[in-house]
C-alpha cells in the first residue's frame, strides 16, 4: 500500500520534513497497543534532530478509520532508528512518537 504522509499537528519543528511518501512493509503487532500498526518504508527519509529516519511507524488515531481508506485520517506518527527492527511483539514505547499526521492513500 502506498501512503503520503502530510504534518498535522504536535511538533512544529518536524513539520518541514513533511510531506512524504512511502510504501507499507509491515504490519506488526505491539504488545502494548490495540491499534493497528504499519510499518512505512519512505520514499525520501526525513531527518530529526540530525539523525535520518528511513522508516516510520504509524495507527490511526481515529476510531472507525482505517489507514488506506478512501478519506485520510489521522495518524501517530512514531520514528523508527536504522538499529532497529520491528516485529510482532514490539513496543510502541520504544520509538520516539514525534508528531500527529494525516496518511492518505497515494
């Protein structure tokens, strides 16, 4: 599934890495979480604090409102360092939640 990613609130100073378009690689299970998670491989990484983010972790943050949808909706938008992986069983804690966005269906 393609997606771009557009800024929406929470983090004014992320908002100029946005927006951006990927591709969902994975769609893993958080321990900690009853959201839908994807995993989205972008097609430019965005750059926070110095440091480039190639992949993102993102759910929405609406009820009834699935990611892909016809209509956007709103998304957490989590970064995902280079060191790590994301599989069934993760954390969502252990990713730095940097903004809210909106995911559309590219």
């Amino acid at each position: 599934m393609r997606l771009r990613i557009e800024y929406a609130d929470q983090n004014e100073s992320f908002a100029a890495q946005l927006p951006r378009f990927g591709t969902v690689v994975a769609q893993p299970k958080s321990c900690d979480s009853s959201h839908t998670w994807y995993l989205v491989h972008l097609d430019a990484p965005v750059v926070y604090k110095g440091a480039p983010y190639t992949h993102i972790l993102i759910a929405s943050r609406w009820q009834g409102y699935s990611i892909g949808d016809a209509e956007p909706t709103s998304v957490f938008i989590l970064l995902v360092p280079r060191s790590m992986q994301v599989g069934d069983g993760f954390s969502y804690h252990q990713y730095l939640h940097v903004a809210w966005g909106m995911a559309h269906a590219a």
